[in-house]
C-alpha cells in the first residue's frame, strides 16, 4: 500500500458531482493498493498516519501529531499511485485488481474511522471524483507499508 499524505488547512473530494464531504486542519490522504496488500498492511499504515508529527507546535517545529491538534482526516483511493512509466503513456498493472482494492481500502477506512477522530470523511472507490486540497506548507509525505518498502530497496 502506498499513501500520499497531505497536510491541509481544508479539503474536500465531490463524488461524482452530487456527494460532497469536507474537512478542516488535517491530512488529505491518497490511498493506493497494489498486489499482495493485506490487511496488516492497512493497520501499519493507518497506524502510521495517525502518529505522524507533521503539524507545527507554538514553535513552529513539526512536533504535533493529528490527535494532537483534533485534527480531520479525508481519504481517497487513487489507483493511479501505481502507474508504471515505460513509455509516456502510464500503465497501471501494479495496481491491484478493483475487487482486491476495494476490500482494502474500504478495510482501511474502517480502521482509521475506529482511531476515534474527530471527523473522518472519504471518497467512493472507482467513483469519478473531484478533489480540493488546500496544502498547508505545502508539506506532503508518501509513505508505504514496510514490505513494500523493502521490495522496493531491493529493486
């Protein structure tokens, strides 16, 4: 799994014209699945993301954490994080299959959801969306699950 995260001053995704859910202060996070993805994948993630100290204390250091400041969280899957470029066309084989990464993401949602924040919004998988992301910094971070991290320093 890989996550494209965020920080955001507000942010909102509109599904397919109709459905639009916002947040304030928090992560904007892509959310991308590929082959072999599990859910032990999604608990580290999840984990992760909600410990990052990416949002500024009194100081202006990067030492707070999301729970820190109460802060929102809005998650998007984004098949297109495993596009694969061998030409100028993108591939997008190292994607998971949508029934594989529709269990997951929706199982990562889930287990965020459970964190207890204070607000957890989401997109629709496969639907067509449109999002708003006001980036606060701008400060964004990608960050994947450790076995794919290892894959990816042996490659």
């Amino acid at each position: 799994m890989r996550l494209v995260i965020q920080r955001v001053k507000r942010s909102a995704v509109t599904i397919e014209g109709r459905d639009k859910h916002e947040i304030g202060q928090g992560m904007c996070v892509l959310i991308g699945v590929t082959h072999g993805d599990t859910e032990k994948d999604a608990d580290w993630l999840a984990d992760k993301m909600s410990g990052l100290r990416i949002f500024s204390d009194s100081e202006g250091k990067t030492n707070l954490s999301l729970r820190d400041i109460d802060g929102e969280v809005l998650l998007v899957s984004q098949f297109s994080l495993y596009a694969s470029y061998k030409g100028r066309r993108p591939g997008f084989s190292d994607a998971a299959k949508p029934e594989h990464a529709e269990r997951i993401y929706d199982y990562f949602v889930k287990k965020v959801q459970s964190l207890g924040f204070k607000k957890v919004a989401c997109g629709k998988f496969g639907a067509d969306m449109e999002v708003e992301i006001i980036n606060d910094g701008p400060l964004t971070f990608i960050i994947e699950s450790p076995a794919k991290q290892n894959q990816n320093q042996e490659g």
